[in-house]
C-alpha cells in the first residue's frame, strides 16, 4: 500500500536556536492550522524549526473520502512518514487527540522528547464523552452542525463553554469554528475504548504535561495519570480550557512549552506547578 499525500506547514526560523526540529500534531475534529494561529509563529520567533501535520483526512492531506475508517494507527503512520523525512527526531509537541499520537511517537523511541498538551487520559475518553452528553445533550448535535457549516448561536455558546475560557471573544469563536471539519468515527470510537490498550514499555524520554485549569474535557485531575506514566512535569495554565493552544492566553501555554525546552536537560520528578511556579494540586 503507497504512502498517503500528507501536507504540512512548515515555518522556519529566521535565526536558528540550533535545535531539534519541532513537529506540531494537532487534536480532533481540526487541522494543522490550529498550530499556524499562535504557535507556529510564535516558535518559529524563538528559533525553533516547526513542523505542524495535516492527518489523513484532514486539512489538504489526502484520505478525506474514507475519512471514517481511519484509525488512530493511520495517524500514527501519517507521523511516522513526516519524521523519517525530517531525517532526524523532532521534539513532538501534541494537543488533545495528538498528544496520544505523541505518546505512541514516544513508546518507538521516534522522537527525543514530548509535550502532551490537554492530553487524552489514560483510560480513555468514555468518562469524558458521558459527563459531557449528560451536561450538553445537544452538543454532538451542534458539532455535526458546525462541521457541515452550520453555525448558530447556541453551537458558539456550547463551545465557548466546553472548550474556552470566560475570555475568549467571539472573532476567537469565529475563527475556531473555521478550523472545523467531521473526524473519523473509528478514530472516535479507538481514544473511546483506550482503557482497553496494553501500554509498552515507557522509555525514558522527557516529557512535559500541560492541562487548562478550567479543561472541562480533560480536567486537571484526568490528566495527573499521564503526565505520572511519563514520570512528566504536569503545568496547568491558569484561566484556560481545553483549546488553550487557540484561548486568549495561548500564550501562557507556548511560554511554559518554552521554558520548559530551554532547561529540558534537567531530570525532572512527576511535579506538578503552576506556570507562575507556584505548587497547585493535580
């Protein structure tokens, strides 16, 4: 079977830092211009050479026609094909549905350290999609509205609620509901059934875990389970949702990727802080 044709966005530095490239996989339901909003850019500033994927079947990659029978191995693949053609381990910085990948990334030793970003919890999402339709019983309803390009008011009001912070404007909610496109069903139903999976072995890579503070998706307690696997520094960027790589204070989660990049060298104990410093409970 031929590779698929995968698209990425790739944004150089002007002046390089000198290190790892950085390879960007985004969550669900999106593409890879949910990276080119803020953090593109904004690493690129610091030096850093990025790299952000288009899964299959989404954004310009191909596969857009059997989008619902990909699986999150086909993601997996899709990763796996970018790096070999970087031709050398990546820092692997996923968000929500890609942080798993990440995570997949780091168990074949393919990349030389990771960001989990609103990661998937170890068990799954079953917990997550239950509290969520008992809560908003109408809100798969609205993303299938949205992604068909439908968009009400109600359907901004339930995503502001779910995935954004108090603060968030609605040109933010406007330029999200952009991004937006149908996600494969088996993929769905694979992060559904992850209590099921049999981790390999973790290796010892560097890792850095990051939660929003008011994640309603993966709240902070959800995620502590991932970041103590990867023996993981856990920060939760106060003020944030879930889509805190696209909330008014993306910023205080692309400094704390940052910082942590620069000192990235020093052996750290599953911790968890706050991005003042400051302890927090996980």
């Amino acid at each position: 079977m031929r590779p698929r044709r995968l698209h990425a966005i790739h944004c150089a530095p002007s002046t390089t830092s000198g290190g790892s490239p950085l390879l960007f996989l985004h969550g669900g339901y999106v593409d890879a211009r949910s990276w080119d909003a803020h953090f593109l850019p904004y690493f690129a500033a610091h030096g850093h050479d990025c790299f952000a994927l288009d899964f299959s079947g989404h954004g310009r990659s191909e596969g857009r026609l059997n989008l619902d029978a990909l699986s999150l191995d086909d993601y997996l693949a899709d990763a796996r094909q970018l790096i070999a053609d970087l031709g050398r381990q990546p820092v692997v910085i996923g968000h929500s549905m890609g942080s798993f990948i990440a995570e997949r990334i780091l168990e074949e030793s393919l990349a030389e350290a990771a960001v989990l970003i609103s990661p998937v919890p170890t068990m799954g999402t079953f917990e997550s999609a239950a509290r969520l339709l008992l809560s908003h019983p109408q809100f798969l309803c609205e993303v299938a509205n949205v992604t068909s390009g439908r968009v009400s008011r109600n359907a901004l009001r339930l995503i502001k609620e779910i995935y954004f912070s108090p603060a968030t404007t609605p040109e933010t909610l406007r330029r999200f509901t952009e991004l937006l496109q149908p996600e494969s069903t088996r993929a769905i139903c694979d992060l559904t059934l992850l209590g099921w999976r049999w981790p390999p072995r973790r290796p010892s890579l560097p890792v850095l875990v990051i939660g929003g503070e008011l994640d309603t998706v993966f709240p902070p307690r959800m995620i502590w389970p991932v970041a103590r696997r990867w023996h993981a520094e856990l920060q939760i960027v106060a003020d944030t949702g879930h889509a805190l790589i696209l909330d008014e204070h993306w910023q205080s989660c692309a400094d704390a990727v940052l910082g942590w990049l620069a000192r990235r060298g020093t052996p750290t104990a599953a911790t968890a802080v706050a991005v003042d410093g400051s302890p927090c409970l996980a």
